[in-house]
C-alpha cells in the first residue's frame, strides 16, 4: 500500500459501507425530498453528499439516516421517521440506475456486482418508535436496519449521552427493546447513548451491536465517544465501531469549545437536549466563538485507538455527513475517503486491514445479526411487552 493507485483498487474491491449519513433530512428541510430541486444525480449540491462525490469517495453502501429530531414525539415522531423512511425509498427509485435498495449484506453485494451502490436505512433515536414494539417491528419490516436507542434527549426507557440520566442506562421496557431487536435481526446501535446506556445494552445483547458513527472517548473526551471499556465489551460481542468525523468528537479543542457552548447554553437555561432552542442558541454562539478546526489527523488518530482497543475487526466508518456543518480539514464531503485510508496506509496499515475498515467488519455484523435472529426466532415468538407494563410508565 502507500499509493493513491493502490487506494483506488482496494476500493474498488471493497468500497466503503458508510453507517450514518443525514442528507434525507437535509433534503427535508432545504427542497421537501424534491429531488429535481436538489439533483444529487448531478453533482455540484451544496450537501456534503451526492452521487458523483460519493463514486470518487469508493463508497459502495450508504446507510441513510432517516433520523427526526427529538422536538418530535409521540405520533408525530413516527409519522415523520415514516416520511423519513419513504423519501429513502424515493432517492433509490430516483437514481435506480446509480442506486439499489439493500437490506441484507448479500444484497449489498448483489448491489455491487450490478455496478450500483446499495442504498439501506438505519432510524436515529428510540423517540421514532413512541414506546411500542409494534412499531419497532414495522420500521424493520419497512427496511430499516438499526435503531440508535437514543438522539439527544433520553428516550422514556433510556438514557442519552446529552441528557440528564434518568434510567440509570435502560430501564426494563429498555432491555426488551434489546431482546426484540435482536430476535427480529435489527442491529442495535449505540451511538448517542450515554455510557451506562452502552454497558446495559452490551449485558442483554445477543448479537452483535454497532455504533453507527462515534469515535473513541480516551482520544476525545466527549460523551459521544465510546470509553475503553465499552470498545473491549462491544469487540467480545463482535460488535463493530464506526469512527465518526465530526469535529467535536473527534478533536479536542473542538470538545472543549462545545463544551463552553453548553455550559453557556444551560446558564441561560437551555440543555442540550433541547434540540430547537439549544440549535439558535448555537448559531448566534459561533458568531463570536468560531469553532477551532479539526483535520484529517485527528481522524486517523481515532481509528488507530479504537484498532488498538478493540481490534481490526471491530472498526469501521460512520462520517455523519450532512449531520454537521463543518467537517476537519481534508474530510470536506463524501469523496475525501480515499485520503484517509492513503494516511492509514502510511501508517502501516495494510491492504486486509484497510478492507476491514471500509466494509468487511460491517458486512459480517449484519450477517451474524441475521444469524441470531434465526435462531432466536425458533424459540421465541414476537414480543407483546408494553411500556407500562414493564416500567409502570
């Protein structure tokens, strides 16, 4: 390895199965999902993302975030991620000579071998499933591929990395949304969850878990980052890390600035988790307190820790793209993956290493998870569990 030519045929062999992207909400709020608006068949959007960058990025698999915010609850947050889930289905049928819909890692490579990149769904936030099963059971059936148990806020059953705990991490309904996802073969991810989240879900998980788009908390000391702990647990499990880009998480100049941001947002009595208020207070904040930069180093620095802890085969990528505003020097938009595995390389890592990276350790995942489900599915049936049954919500 070493050169950029060598990038390019690694890719082209193994390209880069992405865990978390936010352009269906972008394209929510900027053209309601007209894609004649907002062509990113052609290229030049001002997204992080399209289908021109995301072909020179070497990406084969993009899992599209159909995240809502947390200012949605109830039906409204289910009606939404369904909107969410439905405009995902529409960019795949737009561009269906570019695109294929996936839901199984063989359809991912049947995706490749048609010479299109697959197209799967993860939701972003337990708020998306109101407290029911049922519906939980219906976003899988619908395509989607993981749940993060939380976004922001706390979920009734568990607890957020950017919210007052309240569970402790999951509270019983918590731990049988666990059980159930693993049953129907719904990856569970724990990115956005607060560390005790993380430890309780590894205790009741089956399967394999994911963490769509964190990086490693030893390196960032964020409470979006994964302890050491949590990287060792999640690799005895098989699970697999997607180290995520954004800034914040990533650089620790960055953390401290967010974290003088929240602490002067919650003097004027706005928490973070409070996504609306604490999003206006953060436009006007950056005015006079600009963001330090992050690059593409930083980013290195984090896969090779959580390489380190977990292991090659628990590491893979989730950049968040359209998630944020500003991405590190170097990692500007889709299409700068080759750039960091060109660093890794540099770094020693080799060809194998590299293919674990980009898509290999994620495609095992969804494999084994599929796998667990089958076997679960003999011996348990669907779960009637409700919320105030379990919790006494």
């Amino acid at each position: 390895m070493g050169s950029r030519t060598d990038i390019a045929d690694l890719l082209a062999a193994h390209p880069v199965v992405d865990g978390h992207n936010d352009l269906l909400w972008t394209a929510r709020v900027a053209t309601a999902y007209d894609f004649t608006r907002l062509d990113v068949g052609a290229g030049g959007t001002p997204t992080h993302t399209d289908l021109p960058r995301m072909r020179a990025g070497g990406m084969g698999a993009q899992f599209w975030s159909v995240y809502v915010p947390c200012r949605l609850t109830g039906d409204d947050a289910v009606s939404a991620t369904l909107e969410q889930v439905d405009a995902a289905r529409h960019l795949t049928r737009t561009y269906a000579d570019q695109l294929a819909w996936a839901t199984t890692a063989d359809e991912v490579e049947a995706a490749w071998a048609s010479g299109r990149m697959a197209s799967l769904m993860g939701a972003e936030g337990g708020h998306s499933i109101n407290s029911s099963l049922g519906t939980l059971r219906q976003l899988h059936a619908l395509g989607v591929q993981y749940l993060t148990l939380t976004h922001n806020a706390n979920t009734p059953w568990a607890d957020s990395a950017t919210d007052r705990p309240a569970a402790g991490g999951l509270t019983a309904f918590g731990r049988e949304v666990v059980r159930e996802m693993n049953r129907i073969g719904m990856m569970v991810d724990l990115s956005h969850v607060s560390a005790d989240t993380m430890r309780a879900a590894l205790e009741v998980a089956e399967a394999p878990v994911v963490f769509s788009h964190s990086s490693a908390r030893a390196v960032t000391d964020s409470p979006r980052n994964v302890p050491d702990d949590v990287l060792e647990q999640m690799a005895r499990g098989n699970g697999v890390c997607m180290v995520t880009f954004v800034p914040k998480f990533v650089n620790a100049a960055c953390a401290d600035w967010h974290r003088e941001m929240v602490a002067a947002a919650a003097a004027d009595g706005i928490p973070e988790a409070d996504g609306l208020r604490f999003g206006a207070f953060e436009e006007k904040w950056v005015v006079d307190h600009p963001q330090p930069p992050a690059t593409l180093a930083d980013v290195v620095a984090h896969c090779e820790h959580v390489r380190e802890v977990a292991g090659i085969e628990h590491i893979g990528l989730g950049g968040d793209y359209d998630g944020v505003e500003v991405l590190p020097a170097g990692l500007e938009d889709v299409s700068t993956y080759p750039a960091l595995l060109a660093a890794l390389s540099d770094r020693g890592w080799s060809a194998d290493d590299l293919s674990r990276l980009t898509c290999r350790n994620v495609l095992r995942v969804m494999r084994e998870v599929r796998a667990v489900a089958t076997d679960l599915q003999q011996v348990r049936g669907p779960s009637l569990a409700r919320i105030e049954d379990l919790d006494g919500a």
